[in-house]
C-alpha cells in the first residue's frame, strides 16, 4: 500500500526508450541513405559535377516512365563493363552493403534520349543526334565530340567520333547519353565512329534497372538546386 511520503511510479512511453531512439536514428539514416547518390563520373558535365550529391527521386517511376529528357539514375548490368574499384576498405565495405541492401547500388547518371520504338542516329548534316528522323534540341551539350561538315562527319574517312548507326530501341529499353559527350561511356560509346557497327554494339538501361529520377543537388551548398 502506498503511503503519502510515496511518489507515484512513472509509467515507461516506448518513446522514452534509449532503444526506441537508436531505432528511429537507424530508420532516418537509412532513408537518407536511400534517397541521397551520387553520380560515379563527370559524364554528365557541365549538368552535374563529380561529387555533387543530390537527390534521387526512387518514387518517380512506379506509376510512370522514363521520358525523354530525363535524368535517371540506374543500375548497370555487366554489358556496361565492371565497376571501378573501391578506394579502400571502408568505402568498399559500404557498397556492399548498399549492393546486399538494394538501399543504394552503384548507379549510373545518364540522361534518356529515345525509350522503346524509338528509332535514334547521329548524325545529320549539323552533328545532331536524330530521333525518329528529327534533330535533337541539347543546349546542355557543351563537350560534344569533333565535328566538321564535310571534313569530319560520318561520310568521311575517318569518320567523326561523333557517329554512330541508326538503331531501333528494344522493347523495355532505353538508349541514355552523357551530357558531356566527349567523356561518357553511355549506350552509344561502344558504337561512336566505327563505319562498320551494327545494332549490337549499343547497351541499354532497361526498365527493370531504374533506380530513381535525379532531383536537386544538396551539396556541395554553392550548387544547391538543379539539375
């Protein structure tokens, strides 16, 4: 029986718990985890930067495609060659756990040029990249690959680096390019300026690779918003 000198026992809130915020620490930085990348190369230059982390949109796709234009983020397969090794222990320690998790893979950063159906080639008479016969707008190409009207196209011998041959996407597919051309191992690099490729030579992203849309870039802070 409990006297007046007694204090009342407070009830323990599963919120007080040290456990229960050890939990939710662990939960918000797995979700930060999940939606913050960062593309693995300057491909994508001037657009995005080495080391700009931003974020990745995972929720942009379930209900929708890829469009043209689109900056996505997605998980290569071995066509797209072997990844670059870790730059030591910790790093790689954290890829796979990101690979094991699914919570964040290594990615690929490439912007969509043409999805399934879609006829693509480059290049017409201009340097342009045609997509179903029609030249592609790209004010953010500013490192394109060399090319001369009559000196250096996809006529001429040797053929600009530029060109590559006319390729109908797959179904379920997408053919994505960096927006720095002259430094982007994208769909079309195994095909640029040989004469004699084929259809064989492009890689694709396919739809079951998306990871998510790249969004804002957080950090560094000089470059917060885009892309």
């Amino acid at each position: 029986m409990m006297t007046t000198t007694e204090e009342p026992r407070r009830r323990r809130t599963p919120f007080r718990s040290v456990w229960f915020h050890v939990a939710l620490a662990l939960a918000l930085t797995l979700l930060v985890v999940a939606f913050i990348g960062q593309p693995s190369s300057g491909s994508m230059a001037p657009t995005l930067q080495p080391g700009d982390r931003l974020i990745v949109n995972r929720l942009a796709y379930v209900a929708a495609d890829p469009g043209p234009g689109d900056i996505v983020v997605f998980r290569p397969d071995e066509d797209w060659g072997e990844k670059p090794a870790s730059g030591n222990w910790v790093s790689a320690a954290l890829r796979w756990v990101g690979e094991t998790t699914g919570i964040r893979p290594y990615v690929l950063v490439k912007r969509v040029i043409a999805g399934p159906g879609q006829t693509v080639e480059c290049c017409d008479a201009d340097g342009s990249v045609l997509v179903d016969g029609e030249p592609l707008d790209e004010p953010y190409v500013v490192d394109n690959l060399p090319f001369v009207p009559s000196q250096l196209d996809c006529d001429t011998t040797p053929v600009s680096a530029r060109c590559f041959p006319a390729v109908t996407v797959p179904e379920n597919s997408y053919l994505v390019l960096g927006d720095n051309r002259a430094n982007s191992a994208d769909s079309a690099f195994p095909c640029r300026g040989n004469p004699t490729a084929d259809d064989g030579c492009f890689r694709w992203m396919t739809r079951d690779d998306v990871f998510g849309k790249a969004g804002a870039i957080l950090w560094p802070v000089s470059r917060w918003g885009g892309p």
